[in-house]
C-alpha cells in the first residue's frame, strides 16, 4: 500500500505540471484562431461603430495582452469559477456545462460498460479458440466496425428503424408529450430515444477493444506457466479465467483509461445527427462563436479527465500486477 501511495503522489505531481502546460498552451492556441467573440455582435450589424467594438473588447477583457488574460482566466480557475459565457445567453460556463453533462456522461458511461461486458469475453473466446469459426466471424465483424464510420452507421439506422421500419425514435431527446407520461413512461421514452446512440458508440469502441484483448490473451497463452497450467490437467476455465486472463487484462486497463475523456467529451457529429443536447455540440457551438470561456472551461473537463485516466490506469497497472508494486517500492 505504501507503494501505490508514493506511486500516487508522484503521478499528482505530474498531473500538476501537465495540466499546466496543457492550459497554457490550449489558451494561446485558441487566440490564435481568426474571429474573436465580438465579431458576431458587431459584424452582422452595420450601425456599430469602431468605438462601440472597442467597449466590447474591453469588457471582455479582450483588450488586455494575451499573458494577462491568461493570469486573470487561472486566478478565476483557481476558485473553481470558469468565467462568463461571451456568446448567447452570458450564463455562467459552468451552468451551461453542467446542464449536459448528465446526458453526454450517461450515453458514454454505458457504452463503455457494454463494451466492457462485450469486448472482454469476445477477446477471450476469440483466443482460446483461435483459428475456428468463432474467431473467423468476430474477425470479419471486428473489420466491418473499424471500416464503417460512425455517422455513415447512424444515418443508415436511422433510414432503417425511423422511415422504412418507424420502430424507434430518430431526433430529440423526448417526445412531445414527454411531460404528460407518468414515470415509467418517461423513462421508456428516454431509452427508446438513446438507444442507437449508444448503439453507435459501443458499436464503434467494441471492435478495438476486443481485438486489444484477443491479441493480449493470445500473448498469454503462449507464456511457460499458462503450457504448465494446461500440462497439469487443470480445466480449461481455471486456466483461462484465473491465471491468463488477470495478465491479459493490462492493454485493456490503458484502453480504458484513455476512454475516461470520452465520458465527457461526446460525439459531436452523433449528437448533431440525433440532434442531442450534450457536451459535444455545445463545445462545437463555442467554437464557432469564438466563445473562449466557454472553450476553456470544455478543455479544463477533458483534459482533466484525460490526465485522471491516465492516473487510474497507472494505478490499475499497479493493482494488477505485482511486478509493478514492487518496481516502485524498489525506487
């Protein structure tokens, strides 16, 4: 346990460095992009004058060089305060990010648990049968989900179950009369309007996923012990479930912790397609205003998300496997 504390302290130390440096770096960036959050106020509109573009400027803080923005943006940050939205309504960014974030964290949270409960056990299966029938068609279906794009996939879904077959809901998050449902209804409704989103998303992860655990069980099985194991008479599934599948399981323990951003960071071109309220369009809809609270305050969610998953496969890595306890117990 000392281990992976020291082991944990050392990674916030990083943390804390990177995170810097990407902040710095996404703000600098974002201003380097043409257009400012001015220009759709003052552009479309003839009778603004220079002077007028200039008070804007300066309320904004726009005005100001671009390294004192960036002090006065991260004293904010350090209150947990992302600003004021520059574009639409000048709510709150957090308000505005809060208010999606159940709906992009829910679908994305539970394509990756399926895929969890899916890819594992194709993985598996596919190894220890490999070359047989099994392997053979989660092979060609593994192809067919690397070489079909997501938006292709949901347009022909929707083609299918929504016109040709009105079976499921194509658009929106609700029904028009959701609020006259009773409880049970409502949440029928919702799955009913989810369901090829998350379809599209586990769909798309499953088949890197399963191939990352295929080709780590096969590395496995190929160990001296795992030959021993099976030499002794021990069954199949004591060999396969207790002493190859706990090693096999590292690469998928990276896999997911680079899925930790995407609970957050969404799909905007499927959220656009099935017109969805989530994080993914609003930080498409901040981009194109040129919002830059709104576009750090996105960042600041992925990025720290990005580095969390980062720390918890690292932390993972040393839950799973001994030797890595004892390597930072050694140092």
């Amino acid at each position: 346990m000392t281990a992976i504390l020291r082991r944990l302290l050392i990674k916030l130390a990083w943390v804390a460095v990177v995170f810097f440096g990407i902040t710095v770096i996404s703000f600098w960036v974002i201003h380097l992009a043409p257009g400012s959050p001015t220009d759709l106020q003052t552009t479309l509109n003839p009778s603004v004058s220079p002077e007028a573009r200039q008070r804007l400027e300066k309320l904004y803080g726009l005005d100001r060089p671009l390294h004192v923005q960036y002090a006065g943006w991260l004293a904010r940050l350090a209150r947990f305060d992302f600003g004021q939205s520059m574009s639409g309504d000048h709510r709150q960014v957090w308000d505005k990010i809060k208010e999606r974030l159940p709906l992009t964290f829910g679908m994305n949270l539970v394509s990756l648990i399926l895929t969890l409960l899916l890819a594992v056990p194709i993985g598996v299966a596919s190894a220890w049968r490999q070359g047989r029938w099994f392997d053979r068609g989660m092979t060609v279906l593994v192809f067919i989900g690397f070489a079909m794009p997501g938006f292709w996939l949901a347009l022909l879904l929707m083609l299918l179950l929504g016109i040709y077959f009105p079976i499921l809901p194509i658009s929106g998050l609700t029904s028009l009369d959701f609020q006259f449902m009773s409880p049970w209804a409502k949440v029928w409704d919702l799955a009913r309007h989810l369901v090829l989103p998350v379809f599209i998303y586990t769909f798309g992860s499953l088949a890197g996923m399963s191939r990352f655990m295929r080709a780590s069980m096969l590395e496995v099985l190929r160990q001296d012990y795992i030959m021993t194991a099976r030499a002794k008479g021990l069954p199949a599934r004591t060999v396969v479930f207790k002493h190859a599948m706990r090693n096999a399981l590292m690469p998928v323990i990276t896999v997911l912790g680079l899925s930790v951003p995407g609970l957050i960071g969404g799909s905007v071109i499927i959220e656009s397609i099935f017109a969805l309220p989530g994080l993914g369009q609003l930080f498409y809809q901040a981009v194109m205003a040129r919002d830059y609270p709104l576009i750090m305050g996105s960042l600041v969610l992925g990025a720290v998300l990005t580095l969390a998953g980062n720390l918890l496969a690292d932390l993972g890595y040393a839950a799973a496997d001994p030797r890595v306890r004892l390597a930072g117990r050694d140092s």
